[in-house]
C-alpha cells in the first residue's frame, strides 16, 4: 500500500508543545516515526524553523533521520502563491500561508495538515484555494488538521 505524502507545516511542529494541539501533533510526529505517513516539509518551514524556539527546532531536527522530502520553493508555486492574493484569498500580510498551500499543491502532497484555522484548515478557504488550483490546471489540495489525520491511539500517548 503507498504510503500517504502530508505536507506538514510550522504550526504542526510548534503544536507540539501547545496543551490545545500536542495530543494530535505529537500523534502525527508518531504516525510519521513508525512510517505510517511520510512526512513532506519545505524550505518556507525551514526557514520558519529558523527562527522558531529550541523545543521546535530540536523536534524539527529529530525527524530528520526518517527522510523527509524538502519541497524547494520555486517561480511557479511563488506564482501560484500570488494567484491566491490576486483572487484575495489572503491579503499580502499571511503571503507565508499560500505560499506553503502553493508548495503543497505543486509538489502534489496527498495532504496538507495545520492549525491555522483562520487561513488554512478554514472551510470558505479551501474552496477558494482549491477553485485557483483548479483554475490554473493543478489538482485540488485536501487540507486538514492533524486532528484529523493522526491514526496513532490517544491511550499510546
């Protein structure tokens, strides 16, 4: 069985150490350790890694040995990325957070997972997002928490 590509971003790896969001986030860095989901970062995280604190890039750096793929980021997901703010979809302020849906979308994740719920896992926003991808010959992107996603058991936590 193949096993499912998920674009993960920053908030993901910080929600591990947020009570609200660690049971899911650190479910889902489990479900990536036990080779469940092969987990898909690129270099806008890196470059929010960077600057995130210890305890996130630590967690960062202690997936490195299952081999992620890092998506570069490229002119034509830049451009995609921009095709979201020229259909208003997120004003230039959140560029960061279409420009890691555009990385998701070209790179053809099976998945993208997040917490931001007010411009990524947001209903009215994946329409959009997914109606530009569409628009623009690239497939739609499924987006969800890792809520969601995680298939590790609350009780191994």
């Amino acid at each position: 069985m193949k096993v499912q590509r998920i674009y993960v971003d920053t908030s993901v790896i910080g929600g591990c150490f947020d009570d609200e969001f660690s049971l899911w986030s650190n479910g889902l860095m489990e479900d990536f350790r036990f080779g469940r989901y092969t987990p898909v970062f690129s270099e806008a995280v890196l470059a929010e890694i960077s600057d995130a604190p210890d305890n996130v890039r630590n967690l960062y750096r202690s997936l490195q040995p299952l081999d992620p793929e890092v998506i570069p980021i490229t002119e034509p997901a830049l451009e995609l990325a921009n095709s979201y703010q020229g259909k208003g979809i997120l004003s230039p302020n959140f560029f960061a957070d279409g420009l890691h849906i555009a990385l998701a979308t070209i790179a053809e994740v099976d998945l993208m997972v997040s917490w931001n719920f007010k411009h990524i896992v947001h209903f009215d926003k994946i329409r959009l997002f997914n109606a530009v991808n569409i628009e623009l010959g690239y497939k739609p992107l499924q987006i969800y928490s890792p809520r969601e996603v995680t298939r590790y058991e609350e009780k191994q936590l």
